[in-house]
C-alpha cells in the first residue's frame, strides 16, 4: 500500500474517533498499522485502552505486509505483524523488536454434508494442496476417519488471494509435515499454489467454502469460531487429533522459546498442542528517537504496548476467541520492551 493510502486511513479512523466527542486535541495519538488476523482482538483491547486513558490510539488493519512497509516509512508508531521478521528483513532497516500479545490458530475449514467429525493430518492437507489428493473418499483420508462416510466429491481448495500472515502461519505449518511442499512451495505470505480458488481475506475464503460442496480452505481460528465454521481436527506430533481450542493453542506456547520470541510455533511437541497455533506480534524500533519524534509520544507508545502485556489486556483476549499468553511469554516480552530507549535514554522504568 502506497504511503499516501495509509496516511489517508488514519485520517478517516482518526476524524471518526475525534467526531467522538471523547478526547481532547491535547491527547497524545497512536498510531499502527498491519495484521488482520488480530484486528478484532486489538479493536477491543485499543478502544479500552482509550476509554480509561488521554490517549487515542488509531490502527489500519491493512495486512502484515503493509505494516512492516509503513513502519519502513516511518509514519507508524509501530507495525502489526502474524510473521516475525527475517533475519535478512531485520538487516535492512534500523533495529526492532518483536512484542506478542495474544495467540491465534488457523483451523481447516470445510463443506461436506453430513460430516460433522473430520480429522486430518498434515501431509493429507499438503497434498491436498499440492493437487495429489483429490477426492473425498480417498483411502488416506477415510483410513483416519473410521466410521464417517466420505462421499465420492471433488475436494475444492481454497486459499487467500492476498499477502497475509494466515498464509505464512498455514505454509510455515505444511514445510514441517511435508517433505514435497517444503521444496515444491515453502512458506511465505504470497505463494504460488498448485491448485485451488483465490480468495481475499478470511470472509473471502469462508464464502467459497459455505457456497461450495466438497471445499476445504484456512482461515484464522478467531473467524471460525465467531461464525461457528465447521474445521477439522488435526494430528499433532503426539499423533493425537487435537481440535483448535483456545487451551489447545496456549498449549503450543508451553516449551523453550527464544528470548526475542521471534519463532514459529506451528507443529508443537507438546502432546496437547493443536499444531497450526501461533503468535502475534507489534513491531516497533528499538531506539524511539527518530524522524523529530518527541519523547513523550514515544512514552505514550510504550505505555500502551506494556498495556498490552496486562493481566486487564490478556482477559480481554478469549472474548473475542484468542488465546492469552503464557506468563513465560510475557516474561520474556517485557524484557524486551525495557531494552526500548529514546537515543539511549531507558522509557519503561
């Protein structure tokens, strides 16, 4: 996205909030941009945010990519993103860190009547999406699902159109379970499939599959769970089928983590773990002090993202069907958040 367009959505979000009547010109005012995946999560915890403060925090849920570019730009005060930077991607641009602040999964959706109880496993689904497997009643699916009664119909995949970190989340999940998609495809946010429907978004892709018999697509866990979308269970390293739950996908944070927290936790060892679980993440610079910032608007800033790692932030979570983060987690973010500095002077004391 251009930067004029981001700057001409944070005017539109901005003069609704003014419109308001809630807040004063005098008001410090955040601004951010990037990942849809949370945006109902952030919506909710933002507004509450600002009720109970003086200060305003406006945010364009316009795709991780779009993010990472506006916080290139600078006209951000930080970047919302489902996929951490590269190593490469941190190289290019002064330096950042990475601040989770909730769970999310991607759930295998699907359309078949009268099957209410699907399972899966993770190479199923890649050659699925490799064109390998193309019928229902195929013996690999029906040898996991005894007792269901797969039909003889065409399976019609479904996948996003747009750059997203559902599909980095989805593709980084298919390059550990499957040798070919590993090194026929591999994981990123844009992807060239072998097969299947485009669609935009996870409204998008539930719409083909509510509208198509016999398709399957990935959409964000919060999505399927707040419109009540069939998914299947999925088998984890444990060899154990595992419904996306909200304990399901806390449990695939329960192990070793680097301390920037800057990993994939997408197929967990953990027996209880639904394997397609993941992190979000804010990005921000780590030295606040550039393009005539102010001080105290990089204080304003940390003081909503150390918000964030709140006990009041996390129960806010799981009403809008996220999961919240392990203490482990918040740990290590909060270290993380104190190395912030505005030219090398500390702003969270």
């Amino acid at each position: 996205m251009k930067k004029s367009n981001v700057l001409l959505i944070f005017a539109a979000a901005a003069m609704l909030i003014s419109c308001s009547g809630k807040k004063s010109s005098n008001t410090a005012n955040i601004q951010g941009a990037g990942a849809t995946f949370p945006l109902p999560y952030y919506t909710m915890a933002f507004k509450t945010y600002q009720d109970s403060t003086k200060t305003e925090v406006t945010y364009g849920g316009i795709g991780s990519g779009g993010g990472i570019r506006s916080l290139k730009d600078k006209v951000v005060d930080f970047a919302a993103s489902d996929a951490f930077l590269s190593d490469e991607e941190m190289r290019s641009m002064p330096a950042v860190i990475h601040i989770p602040t909730c769970m999310g999964a991607v759930v295998l959706a699907y359309n078949l009547k009268g099957v209410s109880d699907l399972k899966l496993t993770g190479e199923i689904i890649a050659d699925i999406y490799l064109g390998k497997i193309t019928n229902w009643n195929d013996q690999r699916i029906s040898s996991i699902n005894p007792g269901v009664k797969l039909p003889n119909l065409k399976i019609v995949p479904a996948y996003r159109s747009d750059g997203s970190g559902t599909t980095f989340v989805f593709s980084d999940y298919l390059t550990k379970v499957s040798k070919d998609w590993a090194s026929k495809v591999g994981a990123g946010k844009s992807l060239k499939w072998p097969t299947g429907i485009a669609a935009k978004g996870n409204p998008g892709v539930a719409g083909i599959i509510s509208q198509t018999s016999g398709s399957i697509g990935y959409v964000g866990s919060e999505y399927a769970f707040a419109q009540n979308i069939a998914y299947a269970q999925l088998q984890n390293p444990a060899g154990k089928f595992i419904k996306p739950t909200l304990a399901s996908i806390s449990a695939a944070a329960d192990a070793e983590l680097p301390a920037d927290t800057r990993t994939m936790i997408t197929n967990s060892s953990n027996s209880k773990a639904y394997p397609i679980s993941c992190f979000t993440w804010l990005i921000l610079y780590k030295d606040q002090d550039y393009s005539n910032r102010s001080e105290s608007q990089a204080k304003a800033t940390m003081q909503l993202i150390d918000w964030m790692l709140s006990p009041a932030a996390q129960s806010l979570t799981t009403k809008v069907n996220y999961a919240p983060l392990p203490a482990s987690v918040i740990e290590n973010a909060k270290k993380q958040l104190s190395s912030i500095n505005f030219g090398g002077k500390a702003l969270l004391k």
